[in-house]
C-alpha cells in the first residue's frame, strides 16, 4: 500500500526477478534456507584468555553479536526485509535475543532488543549485553517494553486477543505499523538469536516469524569436540567447535551474497582483535 513504513523504504532500484521472487513466494515461511557454520573455539579461546588477563571478561556471545552486527553494517542487504511482496531497507541496525531470567524450570523467559548505530566495537558490545543480562537476571526488576507490550495485549479475553493479533498483521502487512510497536516488538528486528550455549544444548534451526520482518533467525550451540582442520595452518587437530545454524530469507539477498557474508563472519570469529576498533563508516542501501 505504502512504500514507507516506520522502519524502513522499499526498494525500488532492484531486478525484475528479485521483485518477482518476492511475489511468487508469498509468506517468509515460504523462502527459508537453512546452513550451518561450524566455529572454530581455539582463537576465540585464545582471544578471550587474553583479555582477562587484563581483566576484562568475553563471552562468546559478545564476540559472535559483535561479528554478527559488524558484518550486518558492512553488507547492508542483509537488513532487508519483504513486506507484502515488497522489498525494503532497514532504517535501523538491531538484534533481538530472548532470555531466561534464571536457570529454572519455572523461571520467566524475556525478549530483548538491542539498538546497534554499526560503529560498536566488540566492548561496546560487551557492556550492552552485561547491561541487558544484569537487568534481565534481576527478578524484582520493572519489565521491559516488550514484557509490557505482551501483557496488554493477553490481558484480555481470547476473542479480543484474537482480535488485536489480527489488527497488528493488519497493520503490519499495510505498512501501518505505529513507530512504538515496532520499537517494542521482538519481532521486527534485523535478525534474532538464541544462544542455546547458556542452556548447555546443541544448536537448533529456529524456524523464522511469518509475522515482523526478522530475516535471520541464528541459534548459537554448546561447544562439541570434533577433528578439524585449521583455517590459518591446514593441520588437522582435535579441536573444540561452536555451531551456528542459520536460518535465513533467501528473498533480501541471493546465495553469494549470503555466503560471502558467513566467510566476512567466520573472519572476524577467527580474528576478533578486529573488533576492537570502531567501524568508522556504516554502509547504506541505495533506496
């Protein structure tokens, strides 16, 4: 209907046969591909040994988000998203990642979106995540905006509830979504995570929403010894691994631009001191 919406510009400038595969397949549930990524642990290791001996703590999520998110501000096909059978740019940079707020059984899941501007480096990244974390995990804490959008919306009976996720589609699909919902939804983000790791369980391919405009769905697994060969000396060792397993929306970029992306990726993972200077300019689309 529009070709603006609260978070983004449909492109225009773009070949007939990526407009049409937007059109031929409809729904996101339609133009899933799914890979998997097998990281190498020995330089993410090796980085953050390093660093706490000066006293500052890693994570592999910190150095896999803070990858993730540069390569996201160097190659900015990959925040697009399909609407309607449109193709737009992003306007913003963001990561959602759901938590536990405790290892328990009964304990509450959250939903955090993060806001990246392209320039963090990987602390920048590092205090985001510690900040998120520490607010998650503190159980007398307010809820976030995403907690209290949720319990508006299911404070009711299920035929209004019913009604008002029919109204959100509505919207959503029109290009008529209010800026606030969408700052708040999980669901509109340029690319989700679950760091199954956290949980002590193997990664998962993570189906992604029909529903937001989320293209890439990355489920980060627990560490498996396997033979590996060495991407800087070809030797093959026994080696502890972390997979990543990708699933993506084939419609926002073809499969060299996807694969190129993952290479630019496991570079950084391989080379984290790469991280530590800040991305002085963010690339963006042509609308």
């Amino acid at each position: 209907m529009f070709s603006k919406r609260a978070d983004g510009h449909a492109l225009k400038n773009l070949d007939p046969f990526n407009k049409a595969i937007a059109y031929v397949m409809a729904r996101r549930s339609d133009a899933l591909v799914y890979f998997t990524e097998q990281i190498d642990c020995k330089y993410l290791d090796e980085y953050i040994a390093k660093r706490k001996e000066e006293g500052i703590e890693l994570s592999y999520l910190d150095i896999i988000a803070a990858s993730m998110m540069r390569v996201h501000a160097l190659r900015p096909c990959l925040n697009r998203f399909v609407v309607n059978g449109r193709i737009f740019a992003r306007n913003e940079l963001t990561l959602s990642i759901a938590l536990k707020k405790s290892l328990r059984d009964d304990a509450a899941e959250t939903t955090v979106k993060l806001n990246f501007t392209g320039h963090e480096n990987i602390y920048d990244t590092k205090q985001m995540f510690d900040k998120v974390i520490r607010e998650t995990k503190d159980a007398s804490g307010e809820q976030n905006v995403t907690d209290k959008l949720a319990a508006r919306i299911m404070n009711g009976p299920p035929f209004l509830i019913k009604w008002l996720v029919w109204i959100c589609k509505l919207l959503d699909r029109w290009n008529m979504m209010p800026k606030a919902f969408i700052d708040a939804s999980p669901f509109h983000s340029t690319v989700f995570v679950t760091y199954l790791k956290s949980l002590g369980i193997n990664s998962v391919y993570h189906h992604i929403y029909d529903f937001g405009t989320v293209s890439m769905f990355i489920g980060i697994g627990k560490e498996r010894l396997i033979p590996v060969v060495d991407d800087k000396t070809g030797e093959v060792r026994a080696g502890k691994v972390i997979e990543l397993k990708v699933v993506a929306d084939e419609r926002i970029c073809d499969g060299l631009y996807h694969a190129r992306s993952m290479r630019l990726i496991k570079k950084y993972l391989a080379n984290p001191e790469l991280l530590e200077e800040r991305l002085e300019k963010v690339e963006r689309e042509q609308i």
